[in-house]
C-alpha cells in the first residue's frame, strides 16, 4: 500500500520501461507503454529517445513536457516489487531479457 512515498531513483530499462525506487525501499519495474495513447501529453513518449529522458521531479517520474505519472499509481504498478532492496538497482543486462 502506497503511504505518500516518493520516487527517489530510476533507471531507463529499455523500450518504455523504468526500473523505480520509493524513498521507502519499494521497488520494481514499470513498463509504459500503455500509457503512450493515453492523450497528447504522453504522444512525445513515443519516440525513445524523448522517453529516456525522464527525471525525478515532485517525487514522481516525469518527462521534459510535463507529462508525469502519479506516484501512487507507480507504486500498485511495480512489476516484481521487493519490498527492501539494496543501494543500487540490479544490473540490467539488455541481452538477457531480464
């Protein structure tokens, strides 16, 4: 259950997707794609190197157009949460599907 947690790192995982970190420890991956036809503010996602360009902003995930999502809904969204993790995000190998 989400308790006003912030975004507090991300990590660009591929095609449409983030790795997320709550100040609290929950973490996971969140793919994005269904939110690319969700209205004229996520449109600009579509191109990859515009979505990689997404910051932490209001402790949330949001992008240079002021799309963003609300932190609660990224929180039930976490593929694989783990409710305590170490410093740093697991390594990404982009080979391995993972």
């Amino acid at each position: 259950m989400w308790d006003m947690n912030d975004v507090c790192k991300i990590e660009c995982r591929g095609a449409y997707s983030y790795w997320i970190q709550f100040d609290d420890g929950h973490c996971g991956e969140v793919d994005f794609s269904s939110y690319l036809g969700k209205g004229p503010v996520f449109e600009p996602l579509k191109e990859l190197g515009f979505f990689k360009q997404a910051i932490i902003d209001g402790g949330t995930i949001a992008w240079p157009n002021g799309a963003d999502i609300a932190p609660e809904t990224l929180y039930e969204e976490l593929e694989e949460p783990v409710s305590r993790v170490a410093e740093e995000p697991p390594e990404y190998n982009a080979g391995s599907g993972k």
